[in-house]
C-alpha cells in the first residue's frame, strides 16, 4: 500500500431528484471535481426508490471522463450473462472506468416476487455469488483482446478462434459463453462486495481480505481518523453524506497532508486504485 489513500463516495439522491438523469450527472461531476477514485450508487429489490443503478451509471458514463463508475446489482434473482454484459459495455461507454458492486437478497418477499425459488441463508447466497462473479470473470475473457476484425472487404467482424465457451457448471447455474460483448476496456472491471469475492471489500476489519479493504465513514468522519485508519490498514474510505463538504472540505485538507492526489494520473478505475489489468485466462 503507498502513502496515498483512496476515497470513493456513495452517491445519493431523494424525491423526485431520484428519478432524474440530470441530477446523478451533478453528483458525479462533483465527485471528479475532487478527483475521487470511485462513486456507488446503491440499488435493491425492494424498498428503495430511483432508477436502475447499472442504467443510471450508463446514462451518465458520457458526461465524465475519470471518476470510477460502481452501480450495485443484485446478483441472487439475476443472471451473471447479462450483467456481464451491461458492466462490459459500461466499461465500453466510459473508458475503462466500470465497476459493479455485488449484493444478495436474502428477503422471502423478494423470492416470493421472482417466483423462482426460496432463498438459503445468507452465507450461501454469498457462496452463489462468489460463483456469480467467477462467471463475470470468465465471460469477460471469453474474447480475446484482438477478437475483432472489423475487415469491411470480407465482412468479417470478429475472428471466431478468439472466442472461448467458459462452460462453467456450478451449484446455481450453468453458462456456456461465450459473452456476445467484447472484452472490457480494463480487462475486467473492478467487482467489489462486502464479502471477499473481487477486487475491493467494504470493511470495518481492515484485515477482512488480502484484497483493497474499504472502510464505510460517515462525511463528518475527520480527515485525522481517516489517515490513522489508513495506517492501520485500510486502502481507503467510501464516504456518506454531503457530497460537496467531501469534495471541497475534506478533500483539499487531505491534499494539503499529502495522502491525497490533487489530480488525475491514470483514465481507468483499476488505474486508480492501482490494479493492473488482468491477464486473458483463454488466451
């Protein structure tokens, strides 16, 4: 870990606000004013009104041009296949700056809604997810880099020997591939739980993972207790509340320590953070 922490913001808005485009387009205009790594914006089934988060992440991916793009997605009652897909293409629209945070839904009610099945325990539906995000790996790499031709003359668009089936066969589900988007712009996007299963965690243990723990703060959290937690441990710090008090209180004192970048040194998320760009595990 360097000497530079990493700050995230999780993005929120009320009322009607919640169902504008324009609205989350100021939030993360503000939140790359203060060269954050990354924003969130949350979604669930039940109980929270607003826009579809991986949507709302697209509509505003244009309009920004360095702030990490993280929405939420549900991953008990959906199928990896298509958010592989939808963060793929996120990835696409925005440079190399999508990410998705992965949740479960342990509620009957959400089941009952789907009508599929009943749900476990919480655990195993974490254990369902670690399989859901191996599949986004998987379907990510199922192009190869160079997969595409694009050769106008023979109408060849891409060269089938780069394409690879995943055939992964778990307790949950089986998908076969390959992903019908091309690889990723950053390889694969940054996938981030509260559980140990991607590339960030979201903890109060900075122990918790091997991986880049977060730590969720409230934005009256001191820049102090941000740097001593830091010490101990945590990569950095996804912060809640007031956006612009984040971006132009906080933010320039951290600058002034020294812990915090005071300008934009790489145009993807895993940039950011650090991360290289992962490998091709069919190539």
């Amino acid at each position: 870990m360097g000497t530079r922490l990493h700050l995230a913001a999780a993005l929120h808005a009320t009322g009607e606000e919640a169902f504008t485009a324009r609205r989350w387009a100021e939030l993360v205009r503000e939140a790359e004013l203060g060269t954050l790594d990354f924003v969130t914006f949350g979604d669930s089934l039940g109980g929270r009104p607003g826009l579809d988060a991986v949507l709302t992440a697209a509509r505003v991916a244009p309009l920004t041009t360095h702030v990490g793009l993280v929405p939420t997605a549900v991953v008990t009652h959906t199928e990896p296949f298509h958010l592989s897909k939808a963060i793929a293409t996120l990835d696409h629209v925005g440079r190399g700056r999508a990410g998705v945070e992965l949740t479960v839904a342990p509620d009957a009610a959400d089941a009952r809604h789907f009508g599929r099945r009943t749900v476990g325990p919480e655990p195993e539906l974490w254990e369902e997810a670690r399989d859901y995000a191996e599949v986004l790996r998987r379907l990510w790499d199922s192009w190869e880099d160079d997969a595409e031709i694009r050769d106008e003359a023979t109408g060849r668009f891409v060269d089938r020997e780069k394409l690879h089936y995943i055939d992964f066969e778990g307790r949950w589900f089986k998908v076969r591939g390959p992903s019908i988007t091309p690889r990723p712009p950053q390889g694969h996007p940054l996938i981030a739980a509260t559980e140990p299963l991607g590339d960030v965690v979201f903890s109060d243990d900075a122990s918790a993972s091997d991986r880049l723990v977060f730590r969720d703060v409230d934005a009256t959290t001191s820049a102090d207790q941000l740097i001593a937690w830091h010490e101990q441990g945590f990569a950095g710090f996804r912060l809640h509340g007031d956006l612009r008090r984040i971006t132009r209180e906080l933010v320039p004192e951290l600058r002034e320590r020294g812990v915090f970048r005071t300008e934009y040194e790489h145009t993807t998320l895993r940039g950011h953070l650090g991360l290289a760009r992962p490998a091709n595990q069919f190539a």
